[in-house]
C-alpha cells in the first residue's frame, strides 16, 4: 500500500476510532477528508432546527499537516500532525432536554485518552501530544472550541523510482535539428516548443529529430508507468 492510501486510511480509521468509543460517539464526528459543510456544523451544534437525537457539540477531524524530517533525502519519511477539532455551542450543549452534556473541554480530553500512543498502520511511531496537546482556538462556527494534536512519522521503507532527467541536444546552422534522450529503459518523452510544462496533455509525444528555428525554448519531461516523472529539461536552441 502506497503512502498516499495509507494516510486515506488513518483518516478513515480515525473517524472510526472516535465512533466505537462510547464517550466520543455521544457527538457527532465530522471528517474533513469526506467534506462537510457549515450545514452540517449547524445541524450538529443545534444552531438550526433537528429531528431527535442530541446537539450542541461536535468533533471535526482536520487534514493532517506534514514536515519533511529529512529535507535532504529523496523519498525520506513525513513527520505528520493530526488535529481533532471540538466545537460547542454551551448553551444548546448543556441544556437537560437537546445537549449531549458532553463539554468541549472533556470530550478535548478524551480525545488524548482514547489516541495517546495509538500507532496507525503504515506509521512508524505511536501517536505522541504536541507540547501544547489541548489549546483553545478562534472558530467563528462556535462559541467554544478546542484543538487537540498528535504527531507521527512516516515509516523509512518508501521507495518510489523516479525517471532521470532527458537531455537535449541539437546540430546545424538553422533551423536546427534537435535529440532529445533519456537514460530510463522503458521511458517515454513529451516536449513543448513554447517554454510550457510537457506532459501527455499538452506536450509533444518524441519519436525521432525534429526540427526548430533559432531562439525555440524546447522543454522536455520523461515518464514511465508507474514511477515518478523526471524533473524538466529547458534548452533555447541556437
């Protein structure tokens, strides 16, 4: 499993963490990956007219944030934050008859409980709070709302295969007759004659030399199924 699907999954799987505790599922839990909408935060909170069920509080998993802990390795491990956000109207939330009685302060708390050291799939490291594991914030959807962070790390073992980067050469007095190769077996190239990033649907597909006037910025990128494409190579001919 790619990293990329293996963050889809914790986001997944940290909805369905909050959800099978039986303190947290007292609250609606929204998911940022899936979307909601303000819609969505009003119904929850109580701001707007519900059917049955408790309001005046909610949980919002937030996108994770990511570092690149080793700027000078290629493919090298993500250091990952996650973010639970707990909003709640006090009113609505502590009233007898509608609110959950679940406070934004102690559902932030049991938040920590239920994810401190909780090691996701594909991660290398347990969760572990940020020095600063619950903090109040500003959101203009509540009246009180708390953030609640963990940290992680991807694990070390990716490894994607990048294409090398083609080169171009040309010969002649003009026009010129421009080559363009790459030392990637299996590797194909697109190209552009107007100094725009070349890819499959808007560059030129190389097959043999062609042919340009004097001051053509040729560009080229090189791909292969399934491996990273090359960084772009830039030649003003002539």
């Amino acid at each position: 499993m790619s990293q990329e699907d293996i963050l889809t999954r914790i986001q997944a799987d940290l909805v369905a963490r909050c959800k099978a505790d039986a303190y947290l599922r007292a609250v609606p839990i929204l998911g940022q990956d899936k979307g909601y909408t303000q819609a969505d935060i009003d119904e929850a909170l109580g701001i707007v007219t519900t059917v049955g069920g408790k309001c005046g509080a909610c949980i919002v998993i937030l996108q994770p944030l990511a570092r690149d802990s080793i700027s000078e390795m290629r493919d090298g491990p993500m250091t990952l934050t996650f973010a639970f956000r707990v909003l709640e109207e006090p009113v609505i939330n502590t009233d007898a008859t509608s609110g959950t009685g679940k406070r934004a302060l102690a559902l932030a708390r049991r938040l920590v409980t239920v994810f401190d050291l909780w090691k996701p799939i594909g991660m290398a490291n347990p969760f572990k709070p940020i020095a600063q594991t619950i903090k109040p914030v500003e959101d203009d959807a509540a009246q009180v709302c708390f953030e609640v962070e963990f940290e992680t790390s991807e694990s070390d073992t990716v490894a994607n295969s990048y294409v090398s980067t083609p080169s171009i050469s040309y010969t002649g007095t003009g026009p010129y007759s421009v080559t363009i190769t790459c030392p990637t077996a299996g590797s194909v190239i697109y190209y552009t004659t107007d100094g725009t990033y070349p890819w499959s649907g808007n560059g030129t597909l190389y097959s043999s030399t062609f042919s340009v006037a004097a001051g053509t910025t040729v560009r080229a990128v090189a791909s292969k199924t399934d491996w990273i494409d090359s960084d772009a190579q830039l030649k003003t001919i002539g």
